[in-house]
C-alpha cells in the first residue's frame, strides 16, 4: 500500500505544478526608440580687428615701423573676441609669444636678441573691457563691475614684474598667462576687447637698433574653472 500512497502524492503535486503555470502567464509587447542623438556642445573663439572680420585669427592688429628711444603708442584698432560655440565659457586666458628678426645695425652685439628687445617695450595699458567695466592688466586696476569668475583669485588680472625691473614689458608677459578674465558669452558677438598702448624708455639703447620684434598674443576660452 505505501508505493501506491506514495505515487498518488507525487501525480498530485505535478498537476498543482502545471496549473500554477497557466494561471501567471502574461502578454509581452515591446518597442525601441531609434536614432536619438547625444552630441557635445562647442566654444568657438573668434577674433576680429579694424580691418579683418571674425575669424579663427587675425593678424596684424597692431604694429610700428619706427621704434626709437621714447616712443610711445596708443593703439586705435582694438581686439575683439567671441564665443561663437554653443556652450559657454568659464573663463578667457591670455599670453603671448615673440621672435626676432635681426637688423643689420649692431651685427655680433650679445644683447641683440628677442628677449633683449621685448625688455624694451614697456606696456603701459592693456586693457581687457567691456560695456560697463574694463580691467587694465598692466596695473591691475579695475572700473566699472566686471563679472568675477568662479575660479579668480586676487592678483590673476596683471601682469607680473618676472624680471623684477619694476616694469611691466612684452618679456613678462611672454613668461605668464594672465588667467580668469571674463569670457564672452555663447552666440554673443563682442564687444569683449582688448586696448593696448606701448613704449619704448628713453634710456633704451642700441641693441634694438633695426630689429623686428613678431609678436603673437594668445586668447583662449576654457570651459571650466580648474583649466
């Protein structure tokens, strides 16, 4: 008797198994969503001047023929940038760069070289402004209310005195990125600038004498703070 007991049981178990099946199925439909599309976003600087329209750069915005012994410019033609990207900028850094090409007044002299002559242009104002404030990099005044940037710190808008001359010339700034500035809006045309005057002491001597100095400024816009 207990084989048979035993094999009626487990017949019954099966059939409670097999009717619990047919009692949780369900019905399953399902569609996909195709083609979306994740793409980064852009910063686009551009630069223009008095005589070039915006574009990735420009050249020639400032210059001088005749440089002498107390020389001074107060340059017209201004630098203008923008954001033509999608995103916006945290912030605008600025530096710069030089080279020489040698005259033939002092050949074989060991102080005619880049450095020599960039030591010779003391900048006297290089402003960076906008409507309603500007920022003069070259004493580190400031006018108006320009918008600090979250990561600025005091001392990030002038130049330094590298050489310690108690001047503040194209050599110091060759040597240091001026760093934090304010940064032009996305899709916003100008009128972010920069102004710049230049001059050459009255006791500079002839080691500059028939030199060109090529001189390149930088502007870059970086997305976040800790660039």
């Amino acid at each position: 008797m207990r084989p048979r007991i035993a094999s009626l049981l487990l017949a019954t178990v099966l059939v409670s198994a097999l009717l619990g099946l047919g009692v949780r199925a369900v019905l399953v439909d399902s569609e996909t969503s195709r083609g979306n599309r994740l793409e980064a976003g852009s910063m686009d600087l551009k630069l223009k001047d008095g005589d070039e329209t915006y574009r990735d750069g420009v050249h020639v915005t400032w210059w001088a023929d005749h440089v002498y012994p107390g020389w001074i410019k107060e340059y017209a033609q201004s630098l203008t940038l923008s954001n033509f990207g999608s995103v916006d900028a945290d912030h605008v850094e600025l530096s710069c760069s030089y080279s020489l090409v040698q005259g033939q007044a002092e050949p074989g002299d060991p102080g005619n070289d880049a450095h020599s002559f960039a030591r010779c242009l003391e900048i006297e104002r290089l402003e960076y402004r906008d409507t309603g404030w500007w920022i003069d990099l070259a004493t580190g005044e400031v006018g108006g209310s320009p918008p600090y940037t979250p990561g600025y710190q005091y001392g990030d808008w002038v130049i330094k005195d590298i050489d310690r001359d108690g001047r503040r010339t194209l050599y110091d700034l060759a040597g240091q990125v001026i760093d934090n500035l304010p940064a032009p809006w996305k899709e916003n045309l100008g009128p972010y600038h920069l102004e710049l005057t230049l001059r050459c002491p009255v006791g500079t001597g002839n080691e500059i004498q028939g030199d060109r100095l090529l001189v390149d400024f930088h502007l870059t816009l970086n997305q976040s703070k800790e660039q």
